[in-house]
C-alpha cells in the first residue's frame, strides 16, 4: 500500500471516483470527516456501496470506523464486519486492550457471518500515549497488520510545528521500530498542504527512507509522489540483484560475508536486497 486516499465516508460521491484513481488502497473515513448528525446516514452509505462492489476492483480497502468509547464504534462493527473489504482502521488506539477489544468484536461477528477472510486492523498512533504504547498495540493481536501515524491529532493539541524535523523524525522512528518488533508494516501520515506538492515528496522519501511501506493521500494529486516513493527505484533494484546473486554464490562456498561493489554484504543485507527484489516483482517494476 504505497499510497492510501483517503475519502470521506459522508461524500458517497466521491467513492467510485477514488477507485478510478492509481491509489494502492482506499481509505473511508467514518471517523473525522463525518459530521456527528451524518454518522448513520455515512455508515449506510459506506456498507451499500462497499457491499456492491465488483470483486475484481483490484483496491486494498480500509474503513476508518469511529473510536473506541464512542456511540458509534458498536454500529460500525455491526454495519460492516462481514462485508467484502480488508482493513479495520482503528483511530486514537492507545493500548493493546484497546486492540484486544476491537479484534474481540470483530471476531464474535466474523463468527456470525459469511465472510472473505478474517479482517485485519491498521492502527493509527496519534497521541503521546499511543506512542509510548506502540509496540504493545502493535503486538496485541495477530490480526494487526500495521501501524499508522496520525500527525494532525498528535501534534495539533501540543503546538509542535510539523515542520519541526526532530519531532518527525522522533515519531517515525518510534512507530517504525514498534512495527519492526512486530514485524507488521508502518505507514507514514497525511501531509495537509495539497498545494506543496515538494513537501509531500520529500517526507514521502524520508518515510521510505526509514522503512515505511506507504503514505496516505488526502487527495488525488499525492497520489503520483507516493506511488513513486515507495517504489524501488532501478538503482536499488539492480544492486539488489547482485546482492542476491553473489550471496548465494557465497553461501555455495561457506562464506558469510561478502563485498559487493565496495559495499561489506552480511545476512541482514541480503534479506533486505530479496525483499527489495520480492516488492519489485509484486509491482511489476
């Protein structure tokens, strides 16, 4: 899931135009973008038109339902757990009971219901406790497939610059090595400028460069930038070929390190150049 666009659960308009778009996955929202008195009428609106979709619409789709506590999280399992989608998207998690709850619910209903596979859940770090309690949310369940930033509800309340390089950096980092420990997958936040299209791209390319898998888009136009920063580049792939193709010759021979141009190659080497190659492959590059 390179690039995520996000849509408004509330704009039911706007939902065949984003699957017309190249964004990876699909992203509604339930949560913030719809008003309080719209929460019903949105959540209808996203189960019918999620519920009549065509099969092969080659999309990842996430829900973003409302969070924990609230009046709507109930309602929102109700109307789409057994539906033909992918993701749980959980806002404002903050503890592993809070996974342990969410992939409790969902269980009890998939239990009820005719269903694809089991859902998985991307949860979203967006405040200073989520954060410290990464790594739990993110081990909490086997059905957790990543963890996502929510910049905006992170830093907003704290009057921290987004800007502030350190304070990206701390937080990405944070959320990617609680990933790691779980070994799920890390995306990177919404960037909120739409007009600063070389902002966008130039996180894009730090988050890729820190091992996130992806970035959301908040409109169309991020949707090129993402795609291409999270793709490996030619660079990356034909050093990755020789990386795989001298480690073998190396392991045929008994040797556990090797050089490949100039560069001192062991195992943890290797295993990401096979990734890079297995990604390459996945998306046709």
């Amino acid at each position: 899931m390179r690039s995520k666009l996000f849509v408004p659960g509330a704009r039911p308009e706007l939902f065949q135009k984003a699957f017309a778009s190249s964004a990876d996955a699909i992203s509604i929202d339930l949560e913030d973008a719809v008003p309080e008195t719209m929460k019903a009428h949105a959540r209808g609106d996203v189960a019918r038109f999620v519920r009549d979709l065509d099969r092969d619409h080659g999309k990842v789709i996430l829900i973003r339902i409302n969070p924990l506590g609230s009046m709507h999280f109930d309602a929102d399992l109700d109307a789409l757990v057994g539906l033909d989608f992918d993701i749980v998207n959980l806002p404002k998690a903050e503890s592993a009971n809070d996974i342990a709850t969410l992939a409790g619910a969902i269980g009890e209903l998939e239990k009820q219901r005719a269903h694809r596979r089991p859902l998985k859940i991307l949860a979203n770090v967006e405040s200073p406790r989520g954060l410290r309690f990464a790594a739990d949310i993110a081990l909490a369940s086997p059905r957790v497939m990543g963890l996502q930033i929510g910049y905006g509800d992170l830093f907003e309340p704290l009057d921290i610059g987004r800007k502030h390089a350190g304070a990206l950096e701390h937080v990405q980092l944070a959320v990617r090595f609680a990933a790691g420990e779980a070994g799920i997958a890390a995306f990177d936040g919404a960037f909120p400028d739409i007009a600063d299209q070389t902002g966008f791209r130039e996180e894009a390319m730090r988050a890729k460069a820190l091992g996130f898998r992806g970035k959301s888009c908040i409109h169309p136009t991020q949707i090129a930038a993402a795609n291409e920063a999270f793709m490996p580049s030619g660079t990356e792939i034909a050093f990755s070929r020789k990386v795989v193709e001298a480690w073998r010759k190396a392991g045929a021979l008994g040797r556990g390190a090797i050089v490949v141009d100039g560069i001192m190659i062991d195992a943890p080497y290797a295993a990401k150049a096979e990734a890079v190659l297995l990604q390459a492959q996945r998306l046709a590059v």
